[in-house]
C-alpha cells in the first residue's frame, strides 16, 4: 500500500468540499485522513501497477518529504 502514487478516484464534490492545505508529499495524506473523515463515504482499495522513477530519472521524494508525510498523518488523522 503507498497513497504517494498520487491515484485517487474522488467525485468531484466530495474533492471541491475538502479544504486542502498541503503541497509536496504532505498532500497525499492531507487527503486520505479528510477524505476518511467525509460521513456516508467509503475508500477502497485497488491493485495498481506502478513503477516509481529513480533518481537518475528524476526521483523527487527525500527523507525529509518522509517526515512531512508522517507529521501529516498526525496532524490530519486526529
């Protein structure tokens, strides 16, 4: 499981009606905990085939980002 492959399927109104804040690698679980959070919904999950790049390809995620995701989920998962 890694929500950072950014794949998400939302409707539409249910995405307009989250206040997002985040940008970089904090904003995938800014998402996942307000979206868990939105009554009536259910989040699923799929299979997908993903093949992430390298850093001589241009990989852009560090440590730090990690510990920005972390703190994200703490802060956006109470």
């Amino acid at each position: 499981t890694d929500m950072e492959t950014c794949y998400k399927l939302i409707r539409t109104d249910i995405a307009k009606s989250l206040k997002l804040k985040e940008k970089r690698f904090g904003f995938e679980p800014e998402v996942t905990a307000k979206l868990a959070r939105v009554p009536g919904i259910r989040i699923y999950e799929v299979g997908i085939s993903y093949y992430g790049r390298t850093y001589a390809e241009g990989k852009k995620i560090g440590w730090r980002d990690g510990f920005r995701a972390i703190w994200c989920i703490v802060k956006y998962g109470r």
